[in-house]
C-alpha cells in the first residue's frame, strides 16, 4: 500500500516476505558467524523472559 492507501502493483505478500528478508540479512552478515552466535548468547534469556511475560503477540516469534 502507498501512503495513501492505494495498492502497490507487484507487491503481494510473497515479494513482501522476499524484500523483508532481503533488507533483513544485512546486519548478521555484518556480524558474521561467531558475532551471530554471540548476539543469540546474549539475548536468549531476554527474549525468553519476554516471551513468557507476553510481551510478543502469539505466532510473532519464527517463521515456521
């Protein structure tokens, strides 16, 4: 959708999920393998305890 409101031709949900994760992957490359691993060390716990806490609408977390 445009600001204002008008659908955008070619961009269903397929290109969406494409372009999501396109503009996604950038900051891991960055971080590399050893620098991912180390972000997922240290945000585990967080995100579990906010998990648990509700802080995340249900089906938000993973792509399945």
């Amino acid at each position: 959708m445009s600001l204002s409101g008008e659908r955008l031709s070619g961009c269903g949900p397929p290109r969406i999920e494409e372009e999501t994760d396109r503009l996604d992957r950038a900051p891991y490359e960055h971080l590399g393998e050893a620098g991912v691993a180390r972000l997922t060390e240290l945000t585990g716990g967080w995100t579990m305890t906010a998990l648990s806490a509700g802080a995340f609408p249900e089906g938000l977390i993973g792509k399945g």
